[in-house]
C-alpha cells in the first residue's frame, strides 16, 4: 500500500499533463490490494491478510472494539474473520 501512496504523491506534485497516467496506475494498485485482501479474507491466513497492513498501522472494528495497532494484532484481529 505504500506505493499507492508514493504514486498518488508524485502524481499530486507532476505536472497537470503527466498526473493522468500516475492516477491510472494508482488506481490499478489500489484494485490489487482490494482483490488482494478479498481473496485472502476468503481463503487465506489472518497473517496473511495482516501482511496487506503496514508495521505500524491500525484497524478499528466498526463494532466499537478498541484499535488494533501493528500487524500482530491486526492478525489476531482477523483470525476471527479468515476461513
């Protein structure tokens, strides 16, 4: 996910006639992770779907569950959830 960001980056700082091809190939990342993530709730491990996460990022259960911080409680977060 971090290169989503490098490349929104770059395309918000380009030039106006260079920021579309930047914005498609974000968009692109950002589908892989999303199919990514989707496919491994289905049929992967929660450290795999934890692995998606950055080291130092949080998941907030929309249930009202404390924030889970870094990618070891976010896996124990998902193993509730992971077939």
């Amino acid at each position: 996910m971090a290169e989503v960001v490098n490349t929104l980056v770059k395309a918000q700082q380009a030039p106006s006639d260079q920021r579309e091809p930047l914005f498609l190939d974000a968009r692109q990342k950002i589908r892989e992770v999303v199919e990514s993530y989707v496919a491994l709730v289905a049929d992967g491990t929660a450290a795999q779907v934890a692995d998606l996460y950055a080291d130092d990022a949080t998941v907030e259960d929309p249930v009202g569950s404390p924030v889970k911080s870094g990618k070891p409680a976010i896996a124990d977060f998902y193993k509730m959830a992971v077939a």
